[in-house]
C-alpha cells in the first residue's frame, strides 16, 4: 500500500498570530483617561499634562485638545471606555437551547486533488447546556481527493464573555466517499472513507437576538483512501491520502 502525506503545520504560527490580533480588541476594553467636571460633563480621551495645583490638558477622542483649571474638576480616572450605546445596550449572552451552526471553510495549503480549492460546508445542530458546554452532530459535504460527506460529534465550551465569546472545539467521526466507484479502459477505481478528527479555538460574536458570526481555527486530520484494480493483469493498489493541515472557518449561529 502506497501512503502520501501532506503536511502544513508550520503555517499554524502565522496564522495563530494573526488570530490573536484580530480577537484582543474583541475582548480586551482600552482603558482610557476620563476627567470629570464639576458642571457635569465628562471628557474622555488621552490627558497630555497636568498641574495638580493648576490645571489638566486632555486631547479628546476626536482629537480637540482641552484646557481646565483644576478648581472645575471634580476627579480624574484611568478607566475602560464603553460608547453611550454600548452602556445603554442590554447584553443579549448565548442562553442554553437548541442549536443550529452553518459554516464554510477550508484547509491551508496544496491539496494534491482535483478540486479548485479544498473547501467544505458543514452544519451543526446540538444542545448547549447553561454552564456553556456544547454537544452535536455534524455533517455536510468536503472536497479532499474527491467528494466527501463527513459524520462526526462536535464537543465546545465557551471560556468567557457574554456577546463575544471564545471557546475550545474538538469533533470527531468518518468520512464516506460520494463519488461512485467507476472504471476507465482497463482500471477500476473504488473509493473508501476515513476518519477524521479537529480541534482548536473558536470566537462567537452576537450582534443581535438568535443570531451570531462564528469564526474558527482548527487543526484537522483528515484520511480518504482508493483503489487501483487493473483489470488485465488482477494487480490492485491501495492509495491513502493523510491531511493534517490547519483548518479555517466563517460561519454563523443560531438559537
């Protein structure tokens, strides 16, 4: 039995790195100078000097610099900074219920196949428990050195937050071929499926009622098989293509 490998792990720091990047914002708040008048009015923005027996200079959000006498303030803090709407706005959170999660995705790197690109779309329907452990079944259709549909168990737990929220993901299962076994000239070529196994990290953004994006970062290990049958001599070869790429995925959610 003939076995190829293609392997693209290196790629996982780059994008790893660029993960991050985009996330922190999402869940890091940026503390922010805040003056406090005593007519009322707060100024929010980076403070360039200050006297504390004369006077504070702050340069606003939108960049206007202002000047006041310590007598009008009536305190200064370092805090994080929420927009009005933002305070005013109710968290919506990620409540227990049913689920269902649509998402399309692909591995990074050359894929040795036919395919234009090593896509897949897949669904998640499950149950999410109040304590933000998450269990379903998954299928849908991927593209590897042929057309698959896969069958697995999909395990998350959300980590923290409330409408932004980072979470770790594992599934798990077997992949059936969908194209058909079939024959050119003097060559059979039958078409078997393989297990398959993900995990990595996840971040779930609600923006409003039932609804949320869904983005994710895997590791995935895929396995398609075939066979060779050479019809005027009965000599057989058996092919094996192992995946183990870094997998990306958009998808959204709704319960």
């Amino acid at each position: 039995m003939k076995t190829y490998s293609s392997t693209k792990i290196s790629l996982a720091i780059p994008l790893i790195f660029l993960l991050t990047i985009f996330i922190s914002p999402l869940l890091l708040a940026q503390d922010t100078d805040h003056v406090y008048l005593k007519s009322g009015s707060v100024i929010r923005g980076k403070i360039l000097e200050i006297k504390p027996v004369d006077h504070v200079k702050i340069e606003d959000m939108c960049g206007n610099i202002w000047f006041y006498k310590i007598t009008e303030v009536e305190k200064i803090t370092s805090e994080p900074f929420e927009s009005d709407k933002r305070r005013d706005q109710k968290a919506l959170g990620f409540d227990e219920g049913f689920v269902n999660m649509t998402s399309i995705g692909f591995l990074v790197g050359s894929s040795y196949n036919a395919q234009v690109a090593p896509l897949s779309l897949l669904m998640v329907n499950g149950y999410r428990m109040p304590n933000g452990f998450f269990a379903g079944i998954g299928t849908g259709i991927e593209f590897f050195s042929s057309s698959y549909m896969p069958f697995f168990l999909d395990l998350r737990y959300d980590l923290i937050g409330t409408d932004v929220v980072p979470y770790v993901v594992a599934k798990g299962g077997w992949s059936v071929p969908l194209s058909s076994d079939r024959s050119e000239y003097d060559i059979s070529y039958e078409y078997s499926g393989g297990p398959l196994f993900g995990a990595g990290i996840g971040l779930k953004i609600r923006t409003r009622n039932h609804f949320a994006w869904d983005i994710e970062l895997l590791y995935r290990y895929q396995e398609t098989s075939y066979k060779e049958i050479y019809e005027w001599n009965n000599q057989e070869y058996d092919y094996t293509d192992i995946f183990n790429r870094i997998e990306i995925r958009l998808g959204f959610y709704i319960d």
